[in-house]
C-alpha cells in the first residue's frame, strides 16, 4: 500500500517525512494486545471532519491486522502522529450505514481497498474511526 521505506522514515522522523507523496499517512500508537509493549504502525488514513479514518484491511489477508487487536485490546491507549504532532485519539469501529458511508469515502481515497474486500470474502474489513479527544461532531462531517 506505500513503499517499504515509509516503514522506517515516518517513525524516525515521527511523521514528518514520508516517500509516498500524496497519500496521508499517520503513525499509529498502540499497545500490544499481548505483551502491553508500545507499537507504532505507519498507515494510509482519510480525513473526515477532525477525525482519521484507518482500515483494517492486511491487502485482504485471511486475519485482522496485529495493529487491530492492539487498538481493541487497549482502545484508552491509542494515539496518532500526524506531522510530528501526536494526539491520544478515542476509537470507534463503524458499523451499519456509518460503515458504509465511511468505506465509500476510503475507497474515494485509495481505490485498493475494494480489491482487498473480494480477497478476503469470508471477513468484513474493519473501519476504524480515531476521534482526537475533545473533538465534537459527527463522522460524516
């Protein structure tokens, strides 16, 4: 989904730089599920309103991403970088037409994820909302 690199640059320069030119990318903070260990993961995002919008596709892999049962595991634990800016984010998997408008929005944002959906046809690829703490409104905003 983004270059190789990006794995390596966003966390060293905590968001700043990054190789995929273009594409939003955060820094994802979160514990892990198992070993409450810190774990940062650089992923695509679409903004919606103040809000980051993250989906737990793995290219369609047959599980969830580590990262998801990280946030699930420890959801009061969870923080974004974006830009060298780092905020404690509440978390929210959608569900029902909230999903739905939320998918069509990140696929109007990277057209891979549908693809993602028809390899893994057995699972309902997570959409994950990060609301930063304090923030006020709705998703669809």
């Amino acid at each position: 989904m983004f270059p190789a690199i990006d794995r390596r640059l966003l966390p060293l320069t905590r968001g700043r730089l990054k190789v995929a030119l273009g594409q939003p990318m955060l820094l994802l903070h979160t514990l892990g599920a198992k070993t409450g260990q810190a774990r940062s993961t650089p992923l695509l995002y679409t903004p919606v309103g103040e809000s980051f919008v993250i989906v737990a596709s793995k290219a369609g892999a047959e599980h969830h991403p580590g990262w998801y049962h990280n946030l699930r595991a420890h959801p009061d634990a969870v923080d974004v970088e974006i830009g060298g800016r780092r905020m404690r984010v509440q978390v929210r998997v959608a569900e029902g037409t909230e999903r739905d408008e939320l998918w069509r929005r990140v696929n109007d944002n990277y057209d891979g994820y549908e693809v993602y959906q028809q390899r893994a046809p057995h699972r309902v690829i997570p959409v994950v909302l990060l609301e930063p703490q304090g923030a006020s409104g709705g998703a669809a905003g």
